[in-house]
C-alpha cells in the first residue's frame, strides 16, 4: 500500500482489484506499525475510517457511480475541525477539546468519498517550521530520522512522505504546506487566498490562513483542490476557482527568475538543483525571463508584524473560559493560569509580540506601515505576472536541519520562511516541487502564480513532474 495516488486506489477500489475495507485495514496497520519511527499522527480515526469504507464497497456492490475520492485515506491537520473528534491545534490549551462541527474541507473530503484516517501533529497553533512547538511530540523526516519534517504541518506532511496516505490536508500563514514539502521531497500547494473556505479551520492569521494539500504528485494536488477549493457561503472570503489544471508543457510558457530569491547564504548544493531545474525547463521550451523584485526581502519582517498581530487576536479567545480545559481560581486566576499552563513559548512570544504592535502609539509605525509594504509587495507581483506566467524559484534556503539545531533561536527558525512567505501576504499561489537532492536530502523548487492562478502553477508543476522522476524516489523507513 505504500506511495500510491489517488487514481491508483480508485482504479483498484473500482475494479474489484480490492476494496476500501481492506485499504483502510492496510493504510491503519501500516501507520501503527511504522509511525512509530516517524510520529506524524496523533491519533487514527480507525471505526469511523471503517465505518466509511462500508459505505463506499456498499457502491461498489450495489454498481453505483463512485465519486473521485472513493476510498482514498486522507490525513488531516489538527486545527481541522471534524465534528466529534479531538482538535487541539497542538496546543495544551486545548487538550482534550472536541470539535463540535466539520470544516468545509474536511466535509468536502467525506462528501467525494474519501476517508478521513486520522489527525497529525503540527507545531502550536501553526507557529513554527518544525512541528517543534507541538506541545505532544516532534515528528521525524522520513529521508532521514534525525532531521526536522519542517512545519508547521509536519504530520500531515510526512503522512504523504512517508507513504502512509496518498494526499494530506496541511494549513499555510506563511509556508507551512510548501517548506515542509521542500524538506520531505513531496508536492505542496499553498492556494490563493480565498480559494479554499477558512470555515472550521483553528485560525492563526485570519488574513493569511488557507488550507492546502500535500501529494506526491501536482494532479493529485490539483485534484484535492478541485475538490476542496471553491465559495462556501459560511466563509465570506472564499471564491470559486477556475478547477483542474490546464495542459501541462512548458513551450512558450513565460517563466520568471527573480534573482531576490537566490539569497546570499543560501545552500549552493540548492542553488544548484533549482538552477538544473531552470535550465531544464528552457531546453523544454520555457522563455526564461530573469527578473527583479526589489520588495521581496522586505516580505519576511512585513510577514513577521501582521502575522503576531492576527495570532495575537485570534489567540485571545482561549482565556480558559470557553474552549478546552476549565481554568480555577477567579476570573483573573483562570485567566493566568490557563493561559501560562496552555500556551507555550512561541505561542506567547507572538501574543507578547502582536500585542505590542497593535498598542496605541506602536499601531502606526508598526503595523500601519506593513500593511502599507504588504500592499506594494502584491503590487510588485502583480506587475511581474504581467510579464510572465509563472515565477520558477527555490522553496527554502536549506534543506532539513536536525531536531532541535534552531530551538533556542526563534530568528533563525524564521528565516526557514525566508522564500515562502511573500505569496502568503500577498495572496498569491505557489506550489512546491521536489527537485533533487543535496546533502542526501530533498530540495524543492517552487512555482509562483498570481492570485486565483492556481491552475497555472500546477500545470507548470506537472510539466516538470512529467520531465522528471524526483518524486518518483521514496525514503524507506
Ligand atoms: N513558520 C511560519 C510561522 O511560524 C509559517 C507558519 C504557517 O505557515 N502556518 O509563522
């Protein structure tokens, strides 16, 4: 059962070749026999997922149409909602909370007949690019045991990696589907923003959250889109998208390099591989435009004030009072108490921090002034779409580093977000790709497009897929 797609389960679902009981009974072994090694699941929806499969070889017996996702084993995040189930954006603050109803997303997955097997560890609140602030457990790359996933959907990335479900739902404020895509060599999208409902997601930065999919493949990840994507009356800021992907080649596809993204310091085996892939594409027919965007260093300090300002106000809620484990003592008491017991480190270090600029007398020079940037930032992106179909870059600076080497320092834990975070503030879509290896550990090279292009970036994805077999290599653990 391990690195299958989508289309190789419902074919086999499909043609009598197997059943979805008996992928789900492969899928929960494998994971409790192998994720032991790896740590990315908190818990398996094991009688539900069962429950689910009876529904689907019920179709199948009864020669019904399947839907597209028919007994595919997703993994979702744990700041999905799935109505029933544990939900602790894995924060203590909310150990043992129960969603009391279904994130579009995650409704949306049932609704096309796939089976939602299970939730996954990712750093507190989304905070991070690890999966180290969990307050649970730290989840290991499959390529190598020592090294971080990335983050902050480290489960739900190394879910896919390591070959235990063939797509997975992760979350991005500012690269946590497409860093930790880079680091375990798969595909992952962050969409446009509006593209996929917000609704029943545990927000982090509500102007920047949207949830996205990881893959082996960039079809597959289109295919998840087309089916989680679109408005949903119960998220006021989601759009209908275009759906699934055009015809993937790169002839005649403009395709721009912005020089900003190769950042001094950056690892040359990186810089490297992403340059192979460049020279690939033009030999395939791309027009290769370099291209300069002066703005873009200043999108992670931009990232770095709107992004604790948000999460400091969506993080007011948890007071102790209304969600997750009861707080005593009075009501100044449980305040304190729950939220020193409940948040941890980085959570409070952003609420400290997004407090202080959103103060009056720092709102202006701090987070009017990034707003401001934010807007220029989009504008500049804008313009270079007007010049070219896709941006061709490197999706991290590095490749996975070992568990705990940036822990005790928080700036340098940032800057693993250095080339993902421009698309989050401005809104634009990138996807992931795994483009080789350095050091023995994968490299991703990223697809930029512009806002609500989410089909432009993976068809180019998929045209490089269809040149290359990166993806095609699986760690063994
Ligand atoms: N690592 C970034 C942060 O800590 C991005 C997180 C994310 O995309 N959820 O904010």
């Amino acid at each position: 059962m391990q690195f299958s797609t989508i289309s190789s389960i419902v074919d086999a679902i499909k043609s009598g070749k197997s059943t979805a009981t008996q992928i789900v009974t492969d899928t929960l072994a494998d994971i409790h026999a192998r994720d032991s090694a790896t740590l990315a699941f908190l818990e398996t929806f094991d009688a539900d997922a069962l429950a689910q499969a009876a529904v689907i070889d019920a179709l199948v017996k009864n020669g019904a149409a399947l839907p597209p996702l028919a007994g595919v084993p997703v993994a979702i995040k744990d700041n999905m909602l799935y109505a029933g189930h544990t939900a602790t954006a894995c924060s203590k603050i909310l150990a043992n909370h129960t969603a009391a109803y279904t994130a579009t997303v995650v409704e949306r997955l049932i609704n096309a007949g796939a089976i939602i097997i299970g939730r996954t560890n990712m750093d507190e609140f989304a905070m991070g690019s690890s999966g180290e602030s969990s307050a649970w457990q730290k989840t290991h790359n499959p390529w190598d045991l020592t090294k971080t996933p990335g983050g902050s959907s480290s489960g739900s990335c190394v879910a896919v990696a390591a070959g235990f479900v063939p797509i997975a739902l992760g979350s991005e404020t500012g690269g946590s589907v497409r860093q930790p895509a880079a680091l375990c060599g798969i595909v992952g999208t962050k969409p446009s923003y509006g593209r996929v409902s917000r609704y029943g997601i545990i927000a982090l930065g509500s102007s920047l959250d949207q949830v996205g999919t990881f893959a082996h493949t960039a079809n597959d990840a289109a295919l998840a889109l087309s089916i989680i994507g679109g408005r949903d009356e119960r998220d006021a800021t989601s759009v209908d998208g275009r759906g699934l992907p055009c015809p993937s080649s790169f002839v005649g596809l403009r395709v721009g390099v912005p020089k900003e993204y190769f950042i001094d310091g950056m690892d040359g085996e990186v810089r490297a591989r992403v340059n192979e892939a460049i020279d690939l594409m033009r030999q395939h027919g791309a027009e290769i435009i370099d291209l300069s965007l002066p703005l873009q260093p200043y999108a992670l300090p931009t990232y770095y004030i709107i992004q604790p300002a948000e999460a400091a106000s969506n993080l007011g809620r948890y007071d102790g009072l209304r969600y997750g484990t009861r707080a005593t003592g009075n009501l100044e008491e449980s305040y304190f108490n729950a939220r020193g017991d409940g948040f941890g480190a980085e959570a409070k270090r952003r609420i400290i921090l997004g407090t202080f600029i959103l103060s009056a007398g720092y709102y202006d020079s701090y987070y009017k002034k990034a707003l401001a940037v934010r807007t220029a930032i989009r504008q500049e992106f804008d313009d270079a779409f007007q010049r070219v179909d896709v941006i061709a870059c490197p999706t991290t600076p590095g490749v996975a580093w070992t568990i705990g080497e940036k822990l005790d320092d928080p700036v340098a834990m940032y800057l693993a977000d250095i080339l993902t975070v421009a698309a989050n503030i401005s809104g634009i879509t990138g996807v992931s790709v795994p483009c080789g290896f350095a050091h023995n550990l994968p490299v991703g090279l990223q697809f930029l497009a512009g806002a609500m292009q989410d089909e432009q970036a993976l068809a180019a994805a998929a045209a490089y897929q269809s040149l290359t077999s990166w993806h095609e290599q699986y760690p063994r653990i």
